[in-house]
C-alpha cells in the first residue's frame, strides 16, 4: 500500500480507513464518556482492537503483527482522535509507541514473551524515559541501572508516563554509563516487580481518558534477560522510535481537526442567525474555507512524512519535524476557531469540541515539543 503522487490514498488505504471508522463508531464513540469518567477507557476495548488487528500493524508479519505501512497507522490515529485524544494515545502509545521496541530490539525469547498478549490487547505496555526533570533532553536522564552479578538494580523516577497504571510490561531508559547518550539502555521491567511503584493518577488539561502517572524504581530488580537491546544504545533506540511517534501524534492532530471542522460546518449550516443560517455568512463561509485549507496542508506534511519514514528518505527527520511542528498547531488552531464557530455551545463540556480543544493542546508538548521541532528544522538549515 502506497500514497499516489498526489498524496491521495490508493484502495487499499480507503479500505482500511473506512473499516477503522466502521470500527470506531460502533465500538469507540460509545464509551468515550465513560473512559473520561474513569480515567481509561475499558479493558475490553484493548482487546476489541486488538481482535481486530488494530494494535500490531507495527509489528512484522513474522512475529505475529499485521506488517502494515505507516500510513496506514496514521490512518489509524487519524480516526482514532477524531472520536477521542486520551482513547487514541492508550491505544498508539502499547501498539506503536512502546510495543516497537520490543519488536525491533528484543530478543526470539522477548517477542515471544510478549508480543502475542500485546497484538491481541490481552496486555498493555508502556515507555517511561520523561523525568520530572528531563523531557526532550532523553540524554540527560538520571535513572540509574547499575550492575549488580547477572542482575541490574534501576532506581529513580519516571514522569508523564502513558498507561503506567494499566501496564502490564514497562520499556523502561535508565543510564548504565556516564557518557551523555553513549550510556542508556533500555529494561523490560513487568508490572508487580516489588523495585516499582506508581503514584496517584495526574489530573490532567486533556487526555481524561488516558492513564497517566508517576513512575518511581527503587532498588528495582531485574535480569540480564530484561535488557532490550544493546546495551549502552538506547539512546538511539528510543531516538529512532521517536520517528514514529512524532508522526502519530501530528495524525492525531489532523483527526481532532478534521472532526471538529466537519461538526462546525454542520453546525454552522443549521444555526440560524438573524433570521438567516450562519453559513449564509461571507464571514463563516470564508473562516471555514481557510480552515480546510489548514488542514489539507498539514495532512499533505503527515502523509509525505510517513512515506518517508517507510522508505528511509534521507530526508525523514526533517519531514517528520515540519508535520509533528505544522500539525499540532494546526490542530489546535483549528478545534479554537471551531469552537468560536459553535459560541457558547461549544464552550460546554457536552459539546465535543470543547473536549478536543483540550486533548489537542498536548500535541505541541508531547513527543517533542514546538521549539524540539524547530531546533531540528533549524539545524537542517545549517543553524
């Protein structure tokens, strides 16, 4: 499967999207409220998705997963926002944030160990390398593993970490040599290990539907065998992961968006105002159109990235730094604009732009932040 030169999606591409929206409105849209209640989204959607094949498309055919494109998982977070931001990060961030690690850098045995339960939704995974001090800057973390016989002991602390409460299995990055990104390696560390413990969920702007918590390894103990990767490389494990999740999250973006653009036409066309729809308006009319125009160029950024990322363009990390920095804001400015379209209506929380406004916001922090991307894109300039 393959984008046409004109970045438009070929059939199979349609196909897939049409039955991931089939998927969403039967089985996702349902319970997005009750997950923003109770800070995740039920235990059996995972499985749901998993059943059908929605969770492995990163992994291999060989090891299990369905072998797809990344266009085809953009397409998936794509429509997996367009319904919820806290639902799409649970799901992305076990299947194609975390879940790659294992596939790309385990071993026979560590595949076979977790990869099944992960691609069926059976187990969640997460990733927890953001500090309380150190975000973007993943040399600088301070999460010791130290040796100890054919064990590693890790203590410190995680921050911001995705479904570290409902995790079965955590990809953790501590420092195993003190040489800046020369000395980090990544650990399977599953969840009951007595070295670890969560703190109280974190109350957060958006994203209600996803659980995100405080991670704390102390005296932590794990085996040789829960190195994932080389040791001393996980730095640039987790650099060439964060690719993909960069990606993604500009996806989300363009699903926040085009949701909350295809809502504000509906609206717009049936409010009335002054005796006359609001759509009638030159104002709204010509509003709406510039929005449209917003959202096709950062889906054409998205999409090229993808491409890119797939083919292992020369060029991919500075497409994936201009669609994670064009989409996120974007997104955001366009679910704003969409809420003005709706007034007052849409500053209700039983609207649903009102949600997305708040999950979009995230997207300019997460994964990278808004200057991350531009020191790339600078440095691409030769600055």
């Amino acid at each position: 499967m393959t984008a046409s030169p004109t970045w438009d999606l070929d059939e199979d591409h349609e196909a897939f999207r049409a039955s991931v929206r089939d998927f969403v409105d039967r089985q996702v849209r349902p319970v997005v409220d009750e997950s923003e209640r109770a800070g995740r989204p039920p235990a059996a959607l995972l499985k749901e998705m998993g059943s059908a094949g929605l969770l492995g498309l990163a992994v291999p055919e060989e090891y299990g997963g369905g072998g797809g494109d990344m266009l085809a998982m953009i397409v998936l977070a794509e429509e997996l926002a367009r319904a919820s931001g806290g639902i799409a990060v649970t799901a992305l961030v076990t299947g194609y944030m975390a879940m790659p690690h294992i596939s790309q850098f385990g071993t026979g045995e560590q595949r076979a160990h977790y990869l099944p339960g992960l691609i069926s939704g059976e187990k969640i995974a997460c990733i927890a390398v953001t500090e309380p001090g150190t975000g973007s800057n993943v040399a600088g973390i301070t999460t010791r593993a130290t040796a100890d016989g054919g064990e590693f002991r890790l203590n410190g602390t995680k921050m911001f970490i995705t479904n570290a409460g409902i995790a079965d299995v955590f990809v953790v990055a501590a420092r195993t040599a003190p040489d800046g990104h020369r000395g980090i390696t990544t650990f399977l560390v599953d969840a009951g290990n007595p070295g670890l413990s969560l703190g109280q969920p974190l109350r957060k702007m958006g994203w209600h539907s996803s659980d995100t918590r405080e991670v704390i390894l102390n005296g932590c103990q794990v085996p040789a065998t829960a190195v994932l990767g080389e040791l001393n490389r996980g730095f640039h494990q987790i650099m060439a992961a964060f690719q993909l999740e960069r990606i993604l999250l500009a996806a989300m973006g363009l699903g926040h968006a085009a949701e909350c653009l295809q809502a504000a036409i509906s609206y717009a066309g049936d409010r009335e105002v002054f005796g006359s729809p609001l759509l009638s308006f030159q104002a709204a009319r010509h509003r709406l159109a510039a929005l449209w125009v917003e959202l096709e160029a950062a889906q054409l950024l998205t999409y090229r990235a993808a491409a890119r990322l797939d083919s292992d363009h020369p060029g991919t990390a500075i497409a994936v730094a201009m669609a994670k920095y064009h989409a996120a804001i974007a997104a955001n400015r366009i679910v704003d604009e969409c809420v003005q379209i709706f007034g007052g209506s849409g500053f209700l929380e039983e609207t649903p732009v009102a949600r997305h406004f708040r999950d979009a916001r995230v997207l300019r922090i997460g994964g990278g932040t808004d200057e991350i991307q531009l020191e790339v894109l600078a440095k691409g300039l030769g600055g």
